[in-house]
C-alpha cells in the first residue's frame, strides 16, 4: 500500500471515531478501527493533531452532497429540484455541526495544529461556495422566470436553509420541512394574493 493510500485509509477509519470520541480520540482506537499497529499511525502521519486535522477535512467535504445536488434533473418543477438541494444540504449541515460540536466539547481548536497538508484542502468557505454554485446551477432552467441572479437566489435559498437548521438558544424549536421552505422562498409567508 503506497503512503498515501495508508493515509487515507486511516482517516477513514478514524473520522467516524471523531464523531463519538471528538478529539479524545486515542491512537490505539484509531489502529484498532484501521486494523493496524499503533505505531503505523505515527509513520503515516507526524502527530495524532496532523491525523484529526486531516479527518476534519474529509469530513468537512461537500462531494457526495455535490454528487446529488448534480444529479437532480434540469426538467424537473423548480420547487421539486429545490426541495432535493435542501435535503443534500441540510445532510450537510448536520454532519459539519455535529462534528464540530463534538470536537469544541473535546477542546479542540482546528486553528492550532495548522499543518503542510492543509494548505492542499479546500477549507469550509470553499465547499460551501461550491454547494452555493451548485444549488445556483439549479436555478438556471427557470433564470428568466427569477427576479434575481441564479448565484443570488441560491445564496438567499442557503441562508434560510441554514438559519431553519438552527434550534435552541433564542432560535427555538420550530422547524420548516423541506417543501414547506420552498414554498415560503419562492412565495413569501403572505397568504392570498398580494
């Protein structure tokens, strides 16, 4: 197995740990989940801060959310195309914010074990600029219809979807199911005609 094949092979392993464990994690749950010695952990990767560092980028990656966000078929009705956007995003934001929760509860500081490999990930600005291209992507059969650009409709359409994913803490518990959201986006909270 070349290096960067065991690499990626123990982020593997170890991510889902990173879900139950935060970074708390330790180096021999992570061999025993990749099925390695203890020490091939430290061959792969410098420290186990360089290892979760390199977890949280495949975590924070958008590409099975893209994948289906591209497969949603152009001809279908606008609201139908946009109800399946909400759902790849909102997985999204579930995965991101539950792993992040976990590891701020475990005192972690993604900021303090900035590492070489780093720099070749795109970082959490970027793959939400992708999602935003993608769900903009999805507009674009009905742009002459729209009373905005297709990347401004998708970045309002992601702002609401992100504020109806927050609960608690002064944002209470009520939450708009999919089609409900898109309903209210493409035609306002008023009932009746305007």
């Amino acid at each position: 197995m070349s290096p960067e094949d065991r690499r990626e092979a123990i982020v593997q392993a170890t991510t889902p740990l990173l879900y139950q464990h935060g970074a708390n994690v330790t180096t021999s749950q992570i061999a025993r989940a990749a099925g390695i010695a203890e020490g091939t952990v430290f061959r792969a990767f410098k420290d186990k801060q360089e290892l979760i560092s390199a977890c949280v980028h495949t975590a924070l990656a958008a590409d099975a959310e893209l994948d289906l966000i591209e497969r949603i078929e152009p001809a279908r009705p606008l609201p139908e195309r946009l109800s399946w956007a909400i759902s790849a995003v909102s997985g999204y934001l579930e995965r991101v914010w539950a792993l992040a929760s976990v590891l701020r509860d475990s005192g972690y500081h993604p900021h303090d074990d900035r590492h070489e490999h780093d720099q070749e990930r795109p970082g959490p600005e970027q793959q939400m600029q992708r999602i935003s291209r993608g769900v903009a992507a999805l507009f674009e059969p009905d742009a002459d219809r729209l009373r905005v650009d297709p990347a401004l409709a998708a970045r309002l359409l992601l702002g609401l979807v992100f504020t109806n994913r927050m609960q608690g803490k002064g944002f209470g518990e009520a939450q708009a199911e999919n089609d409900q959201l898109v309903e209210l986006f493409l035609h306002g909270v008023l009932r009746g005609d305007r």
